[in-house]
C-alpha cells in the first residue's frame, strides 16, 4: 500500500506540474477559458495531494501505536500486513 501511494503521489505531483505549465501557456496566449479549465484541474490534484498527505500521516500514527504495543509484548495479526 505504502508503494502504491508513493506512486500515485508522484502521478499526481506530474500531473498538478503540467497544469501549472498549461496555465502558463494559456495566460501568455490570452486563453482564458483553458486557463480556468486548468485551474480546476489543479484544485482537484492538489485536493488528491492532501488526502494523499493525510493518509500518510494516519499510517505514521498507526504505526507509532502498533510499535508501542510491539514493546508491551502485545501481538497484532495485521502487523505483517501493514509493513
């Protein structure tokens, strides 16, 4: 899963870069139509980025719990899973 989100993450940053680069372009060359149409785009990546962000930090705190509960000698199934 971790490998998964890594992946979709750098898609996603790719994809929010070229916007910014279209946005340009369409400024420059007075289209503003394509220039609002990126925008949107943008927003919704940069929306996809942030769930993406906070996924990880819910992952980080999962396992800072299950870490702990490792050094109490309490075993977890899903652990193997997780990791």
């Amino acid at each position: 899963m971790r490998d998964f989100l890594h992946v979709q993450e750098l898609d996603f940053l790719h994809k929010a870069f070229e916007c910014v680069e279209y946005v340009h372009d369409a400024l420059v060359n007075n289209d503003f139509a394509s220039a609002k149409i990126e925008i949107s785009e943008l927003q919704f990546l940069i929306e996809k980025l942030q769930e993406i962000e906070m996924k990880k930090a819910r992952r980080a705190q999962l396992m800072e719990i299950i870490n702990e509960m490792r050094r109490r000698g309490i075993q977890i199934d899903f652990v193997s899973r997780l990791q």
